[in-house]
C-alpha cells in the first residue's frame, strides 16, 4: 500500500513538472511536427502573406495570374507509441539517473499527445518486450502508463534493441508515431529499425550522461558494467585513457548518428545531467520547419 501511494505522488509530481513545458508544447509546436493519419482537401483560396509558399497551387496560380493555395484539413486520429529501454544501463546517472530523465521527458511527450487528443501505447523493452499497453486516449490512461513506467520491475538487466524493435513491427500494423527512448548500448538494430521506418513515423531519443562521454581525472575508478556484472579496473588520471575512453564513445555518437541519418529517423540527444526542454523545444522547431501542410 505504501508503494502504490508513493507511485501515486511521484507520478503528481511529474506531471506538475512537466506541465508548463507541455502547454508549451501543445499551444502549436506538437501539431505541427506531427501529422495524423491523413489529409483530407478542403478547397482553394487566394494566398496570405502568413501561408507557407509551398502549399501554393501553381496551375490555378498561373490561370488566374495571381497566387492561390490548397488548403487541407487534417485528419488527426493519430496513435503515439513509446518504447522505453528499461535495461539496467539505465540505471547509471552522475547526477540522475538516465532512467528517470527519460521518464520525465516521456511525460512530457505524452501529456503533449494527451493535450492534442491523441492515443497513447507503451512498449517497456529489455532484451524483449517485457510489456505491452495499447494506445488509448484520456488523461487516465496516461497516469496509467506513467504509473508503470515508474513501478515496473523488468525481468531482464540486458538490452536487445534488435529483438525488440523486431518484436514491436509485427504489433504496430496501423501507421503510428514512435518513440524509441534509450541509450542504445545494443547489438545491431539496424535491420528492424528500418523495417519500422518504412510504415511508421519514428523518433530516436538517446539519452546518455556525460560521464560516458568523458570521464575526470580522479584516480583509480572500478567500474562495473550494469548489465552483465562484469567489473574492471581503470586509473583515469592516465592521460592515454581518458583520450581512447572520449575517442571510443564519439566514434559510438557518429555511429548511431549516421545510422538515423541513413534511416531517416529524427534524433533527439538528452543529456541525464541537463535539462532536455532546449533541445526537445528545437526538435520540435526544426521538425515543424520541414512539416508541409
């Protein structure tokens, strides 16, 4: 009982948290970088200044000599999908942990969805699909994905973005937007991520700490990994160390970088260290930027 009622708080407190950035959000930026199922033609009208210049209609702009555009109405009806990696690297944060930073930024998004009538579903991944809750709308169906977010125990410590996101395309029959939030410490996903790409809109959000980007000199460190319980033993003040640890976790951050560049995925990159509202705000910008209505 005292579990559940500490759920119950923390799950207040996100949502009081994040709320001021999700109005934000909701007042156009969400519904804009994203669109729903279809569009549906609604007429022709003369252009305004404000319009976007490449809805413009160009044959009636030349046969009638001066500028007209189409005008669509959205059909919204879209279905938001998280996959939230719930391995035990997750667990790792020199400030907060990784885990929970991506639990706030998905409540965020969520309450945004929430915000523009959209359906919400969850996937809580690990070296499977450890859980599954379809898309449903309402703000109590949110609390309730948030609530197991928060309180879930994953069987697995291990990651397998292969597996899973294998797993996740034969669910997902119906175009959806999904989100996929993890540090991508995993074998090749590629293959599957694409898969997804090709019939859904797909968003990756990495969220790592800085500590695994560099690393102070502060002596011998042993580090153990999460996942496996294999430790190791490092002298970090060596110089020669912290150069090869940096030069292996960029090249890491070029690799995926690349890989979402090639898929045509849109990346997000969070820090579990620093607030994530700079560069979600300017996801969402750039994203709108390249929306055509």
């Amino acid at each position: 009982m005292h579990e559940a009622a500490e759920i119950i708080r923390q799950v207040k407190r996100i949502d009081l948290f994040t709320r001021r950035l999700v109005d934000g959000l909701a007042a156009g930026q969400y519904r804009s970088a994203f669109k729903g199922t279809g569009i549906e033609f609604s007429e022709i009208r003369e252009y305004y200044t404000s319009d976007d210049p490449r809805a413009i209609d160009w044959k009636v702009t030349a046969r009638m000599n001066r500028p007209f555009v189409k005008q669509y109405l959205e059909e919204r009806d879209l279905r938001v999908y998280f996959a939230f990696d719930l391995s035990a690297s997750g667990n790792f944060g020199s400030e907060i942990e990784k885990k929970r930073k991506a639990i706030e930024l998905a409540a965020s998004l969520m309450f945004s969805a929430l915000k523009n009538n959209d359906a919400v579903g969850l996937f809580l991944i690990t070296d499977h699909v450890e859980k599954f809750v379809p898309a449903r709308k309402g703000r109590k169906h949110v609390l309730k994905l948030l609530s197991a977010l928060l309180s879930f125990e994953p069987a697995s410590k291990k990651t397998d973005l292969n597996a899973c996101l294998g797993e996740i395309s034969k669910v997902l029959h119906r175009r959806c937007l999904l989100f996929v939030l993890s540090d991508f410490y995993s074998p090749d996903f590629s293959k599957p991520l694409k898969m997804l790409r090709a019939r859904h809109d797909v968003v990756a959000i990495s969220i790592t700490d800085s500590r695994e980007h560099n690393i102070p000199s502060i002596g011998l460190v042993e580090f153990e990994d999460e996942e496996t319980g294999e430790q190791l033993l490092v002298d970090t003040s060596d110089p020669a160390f912290r150069a090869n640890y940096e030069k292996l976790a960029k090249e890491r951050q070029n690799f995926l970088t690349n890989l979402f560049r090639k898929s045509k995925i849109d990346q997000i990159d969070i820090f579990s260290d620093a607030p994530y509202e700079v560069p979600l705000r300017r996801f969402f910008h750039n994203r709108s930027k390249k929306a055509i209505y």
